[in-house]
C-alpha cells in the first residue's frame, strides 16, 4: 500500500483528483512496464496519526509528501521517502546537498480534459481560490495581464467582476450582483491551464509563484497542468528549507526530475491507497509512486 | 564551550588555525574547520540558546541578519572568522524546526521572513488567525486594533504587529492602502472602501 498527502493529486478518468478524495473503485492513472493504464483503487482509509512522520521531496517537476516507507521511482530503482532522507549530505550545516538519484516522471498524457473533465476543473479551481469577503464572495488570483483575468472571470467564476490589484502579487476578483457571462469559454488545453496558472502570482514575465503553505492550490494547478501536456520547471527555494516555489513553463518534457530538497514532514496527514494491481506505479504530482 | 573550540571559517581564518582543525564541514555558504566534529554541534546548540534568549523576553520577531547579530554580541570572544558562520548554523535551525518563520511584507512590500521561537507558535497562529477574525467582522485592521487584540507579551513591541499585519498581505487575506516606504499601519478586505 502507499502512504501519500491527501493533498496531493492524482489522475482519475475525469482529471484531477486529490488522493485524499481517491476512493475504492475509483481508477487512477499508472505507469506499468513503461505505459499508462488505468488501475482500480482497492481500498482507500485516512491515516491521520500524531507523531507519524512523512517526507516531502522537492523536485524541478513539482514536490509530493509521502510516507516514510512509500517509494518513488527512480533511475537507480525505488527509493522510499526514508532512504532519500538519509541520502541528504549530514555533513552540511545550513545546506541541502545530498545524493539523490533523478527520479522518473510520468509523460503527459495524451488526451486533453474531456469537456466533463474542464467542468470539474474548473469548479476546483474556483473553490480553491475563494475567500470570504464581507459583501459576498472574493477570488484571489495572481496580478496577471488583464487578458488571463479575464479569462478566468469568464471560465471560472462566470460572473462579470469588479478587479481590485493588491501591493503584493494578488489581485481580487469580486462577482457583481448582476452580469453573469453567457459567453462560453472553449474547454481546451490552453485555457484550462491558463486558468490554473492564474492562481499563481507573476512576480516577473514568464516565473509564476506560489508561497508554499498554498499547498492544495499547488498541488491540483501543477496536476491541471500535467494533464494538458504543459510542461513545467519548478524551482523551490531557499533550498535549505523551501518556503516557496517558482514556476516556468518549458517547451519539451524531461524524463527525470531533480531533486532539490528532502524534508522530514512530522504528523503528516496521509491516506493509504492499495491498487489493485501490483507491479504498477502511480502517478502523484507527476511522479511515479510505488510500494 | 571555549573560544578555541568555536568552528571558523577557513577562508578567514589564520593559517595556524587552517593547520589545527581537525574536522571540516560545509556550513552555509562557506567551508568551516574546526578542532572536532563535536565543536560543530555544540557550536550549533550554543547559537540555538542564544537564538532563543534574543527572541524572548521581550518576544521579538526578527529577520535573519538582524538575528545573526543578536546572536554575535551574545557570544564570548568570537572572531569573525566564527562570525561569519553564524547564518548556516541558524539556516539549519530553520531546517530542524528549532526556530520558526512567518513570511510577511517589508514596508517597501518586499517579502521576508522573521523568525521566532517555537514555543510561540501556537500564540503567533492564535494571533494570525484572531487578526483574520477581526478582519472578516470589521473589514479593516489597524496596528492601534492589534494592540488591543493580541496578548501584551506580543503586542508590547510595534514591529511584532507589523510583521503579522504584513503576513495577512503576503497570503493575500488582505490588502492595504498605505503607500510603499511609509509603513504598514492597516490592512482591509479587498473591495471594502478605504476609511480616511
């Protein structure tokens, strides 16, 4: 069985799934002798437990926390959570060096979101950006052009807004009473990912960011954006504890990932998945997970 | 601990104590020697309790340089080729979870990270989340308000406040008005009209 953060996101048939939402009978997307299938979920149970211990590992293609006896896929085989904890240099002080292997990460699918699939995007990325304000709901987005705004007014809340800029990043999108956006929005790859990369700050032309407490919003935008095959590079820092990650796209794939930092994650909120199938890999956060 | 066991860096160090150091690590940005291994953890244990006595009493919230500093004038006869070693030693503080940070906004919206003792981390999360509270049911959160709401042990110093109204910024609970240099003195709810 795996251990992972019930943040974390998987690859169901209609998208995107937090793992923590994954039930039995549902079907997640894996990676057997080199080529996806789909792969029933046998059983599915909430773990939460004082003083258990988890690992986030930090890579170039996006950070997942698992459990200290879930592996990771990589070139030199599986390495649990624990064994990429120990392969951190313990003779640097104030440093994160180690020798990790790369690890192998999941093509991108080659199917776009299905229109259902958009939907529920859509819906997700709506509710991850909500905040309450005083006179009625607030979305929080990045400072982004006026275009990807508009966008995201249009696909995701459909309702005209009123923008208000904030100093730090963040600009809020406030539903009028009356104006709701007939128009639709074509559900493709682009617009969807370019909706999830509005929840991202834009501190400079092309480098996204998100704090690192963002956590569910990075977890699922990364995902959404793994299942339009848009290729991304992530770089968390500082390294010696990260406390946020910037973001770039990338024109091509890479077939490994770098790691960058290892982190022992205490009382981590994990929920335990047993596939149906053995010998398969499950692809989290664009990695490959296995027992 | 005596001075001559404190780690140095070897770029600054004299070549007599090059020669007699025992034991090496990488530490921050710099490569440190030292007599033995041991003087690289006691060293560290050394700064974690003058860490903790520089952000207590009163509690302060402090950024790393300034930390680093409290630190140095705290520790007997150090050199500055120890000095200079003081910033990694912190980071891996940082790392363990010894010391804590919050990230928030400079006056320049800039953002940072201060840092703060773990035995404060339920009153610093009670303190953010009573300002959130505050903020939801009066629309707008002044510094004077923060005095008011929070417990006298954090409010006793006007930088604490700063930093946790700065912190509501970073993670876009809220928005401000002032202008960038003078100073975060409020924060509102977005949408909600400024009070002059």
């Amino acid at each position: 069985m795996l251990h992972l953060d019930s943040r974390a996101v998987a690859i169901g048939e209609t998208g995107p799934v937090p793992v923590g939402e994954v039930s039995k009978g549902t079907r997640v997307l894996c990676m057997s002798q080199g080529k996806p299938r789909w792969v029933e979920v046998r059983a599915s149970a909430f773990r939460e437990s004082v003083g258990s211990t988890g690992v986030r590992v930090f890579t170039d293609a996006g950070d997942v926390l698992i459990g200290t006896g879930t592996s990771l896929v990589t070139s030199n085989g599986l390495r649990t959570g624990q064994d990429l904890v120990e392969l951190r240099d313990p003779r640097t002080i104030g440093r994160m060096e180690g020798s990790w292997p790369l690890l192998e990460t999941a093509a991108t699918p080659n199917e776009p979101p299905t229109k259902e699939g958009a939907a529920l995007i859509y819906e997700r990325l709506s509710s991850l950006s909500l905040l309450d304000g005083s006179n009625g709901p607030l979305f929080r987005v990045g400072s982004h052009p006026k275009r990807l705004l508009g966008l995201f007014e249009q696909a995701v809340i459909r309702r005209r807004c009123l923008v208000e800029p904030g100093m730090a990043g963040w600009t809020w999108l406030a539903p009028q009473d009356q104006g709701s956006r007939s128009e639709m929005v074509a559900p493709n790859s682009e617009t969807i990912a370019d909706c999830a990369l509005a929840l991202w700050q834009l501190p400079k032309e092309g480098r996204y960011r998100l704090p690192l407490d963002h956590v569910e919003g990075r977890s699922f935008t990364l995902a959404v954006l793994y299942c339009c095959g848009v290729h991304v590079r992530t770089d968390y820092r500082p390294r010696y504890s990260p406390h946020y990650v910037d973001l770039e796209l990338e024109a091509t794939s890479r077939p490994h990932a770098e790691i960058q930092a290892v982190a022992a994650a205490s009382a981590a909120l994990l929920t335990e998945v047993t596939l149906s199938e053995r010998g398969c890999y499950m692809v989290v956060s664009g990695l490959l997970c296995g027992q | 601990m005596t001075p001559a066991d404190y780690p140095v860096a070897l770029s600054k160090a004299s070549p007599r104590l090059v020669r007699e150091a025992g034991a090496e690590r990488r530490v921050g940005k710099f490569t440190a020697g030292a007599r033995d291994d041991s003087c690289f953890d006691r060293f560290q244990q050394l700064i974690l309790h003058f860490s903790i006595e520089a952000l207590n009493n009163p509690i302060r919230l402090l950024t790393l340089p300034h930390l680093a500093n409290s630190v140095a004038t705290r520790i007997p006869r150090l050199t500055e080729a120890s000095r200079v070693l003081i910033d990694g030693f912190l980071l891996e503080l940082i790392r363990h979870g010894d010391l804590v940070r919050v990230s928030t906004l400079s006056k320049d919206f800039e953002p940072y990270q201060a840092i703060f003792s773990p035995d404060h981390r339920k009153l610093i999360d009670d303190a953010i989340n009573a300002l959130e509270d505050t903020l939801q049911a009066r629309e707008i959160v002044s510094l004077d308000d923060s005095s008011h709401l929070l417990p006298q042990e954090l409010s006793s110093r006007k930088q604490n406040l700063a930093i946790l109204l700065g912190h509501l910024l970073y993670r876009g609970s809220a928005t401000t008005d002032v202008a960038p240099g003078v100073g975060i003195d409020s924060v509102r709810l977005p949408h909600v009209a400024p009070r002059l």
